[in-house]
C-alpha cells in the first residue's frame, strides 16, 4: 500500500558526501543521496525519488537552496546541476568566496572536519513499512541541501557506531563458527554503502561458496570474510 502525501512538514536526512572535489574557487561535487540503502530510520530512498522535484525546479528555473547546517538565514552558495542518476542524487556546487560561512565550509571540506550533507525535502509518496522491511521513500519534494558537520550530528555519530557494530557482531560470529546466512551478510553489505545488485553477487556467490566449502574448512571461511569486513571498513571510513 503506497501513501500519497505522506507528510507535509520539512523533514531532513543526512548522507556522507563523498566530495570529489573541492577546488580553491569553492566548486564541489558529490552524492547528495544513494539509492536503496536502508538508514538508522528504517527508510530507503528509491530510484526515481527526486525526479519530479528536480523537473520542476528546472522548469521553474529554480534550484534546492544551498544552506549552512539547514539554516535558512545561513546560504553559502548555489547549486547548479542536480540530477537523479540511478545510483542516487548527484549535486554540483559553488560555494560563495566571500560569504563567511562559505570560507569556513570549504576550508573544512579540504581538511575533511566537514563530511556530510543533510537534504531537507518534503514526502510526497511514501510506500509505508511491511514486517520489518524498509519503509520506501518513493516522491521527495527536494527544498534544500546543506553542508553539515557530522561530528556535531547525533544522529550521524549513532549510524556510525550502528554500522561498525554490525560488522565486529558479524566478525565474532565467524570467530565462533557460526556464519551468518547469506541475507545476513547481504545486508551488512547494503548497510555499508554497497550497491544493492553488487551485494547480492558478493554474498551469493563468494559469501556462499565459501559457506559451502567442505575441503577448505571453517578456518577458511572466517579469515576470507574476515579480510573482506576489513576491506569494508577501509571502504566507509569518514
């Protein structure tokens, strides 16, 4: 059952930016938002979510504000081109040279004291929770992006401490001989970042085999995941 209208009051939800670039004229680029990746709020932005708010931003010849920390009295640039891409919501930017606010933030982007997005966005099509699934965020009206600082962000700092839990509780399960199922490894997986289509590959064929294996032994298994956890964390660390 799908919810039109689900919700008319802003809401936010932060991402890690992966910035790939943040050049001395203060233009940025990076995911503003990837698809398909369940959060610490059970919610899961589909594909297609920001097509329609970007449409009529570009026929209004608008685009999402551009804030400090979601401060509306705090803009520190532009963003001129956001598109919804299938792998999620890619954002490119100029922060404002002269603009305090926007000095600092690209200061700290260079430096990586500053790691993240917030998006702030309205529901309007929402497909509601079903036995424990994700509930699917399928229409946002996109109002703004904002440069945030996650170390200051409680909610970042939980998702962070969620993730690398799931993962030392993964590892130990192996220490004990007790491989989680391959859905078990598969969400570790989403829960990391990894694109849905690679981690079911990665669980149902390496993971499983490895499961499978009988001449190799459990020693086997436990140190191939092993090295893969740690690969993993390699990957999402800020």
């Amino acid at each position: 059952m799908k919810t039109k209208n689900a919700g008319a009051n802003l809401r936010t939800k932060d991402f890690a930016f992966k910035v790939k670039a943040a050049g001395e004229t203060g233009a940025i680029e990076g995911y503003a938002s990837v698809f398909g990746v369940r959060d610490s709020y059970n919610e899961v932005v589909m594909p297609g979510a920001f097509a329609d708010s970007l449409a009529k931003h570009t026929r209004e010849g608008t685009y999402p504000l551009m804030l400090w920390q979601h401060n509306p009295d705090e803009p520190i640039g532009v963003w001129n081109e956001m598109s919804d891409d299938g792998k999620g919501l890619f954002a490119k930017g100029q922060l404002l040279q002269g603009v305090r606010r926007a000095d600092e933030a690209l200061i700290m982007l260079k430096a990586g004291a500053v790691q993240g997005m917030s998006i702030g966005y309205r529901e309007v099509d929402v497909e509601p929770s079903n036995a424990g699934e994700p509930r699917k965020l399928l229409k946002l009206d996109l109002l703004e992006a904002s440069i945030v600082s996650f170390p200051a962000n409680r909610r970042a700092r939980v998702d962070s401490v969620k993730s690398d839990g799931r993962l030392s509780e993964f590892a130990q399960r192996l220490r004990d001989g007790e491989p989680p199922s391959i859905k078990e490894f598969e969400d570790v997986l989403r829960e990391a970042g990894i694109p849905k289509a690679m981690a079911v590959q990665i669980a149902s064929v390496g993971y499983a085999k490895a499961v499978r294996s009988e001449s190799e032994g459990g020693e086997a298994i436990k140190s191939a995941v092993s090295d893969a956890i740690a690969s993993l964390r390699s990957i999402t660390k800020p």
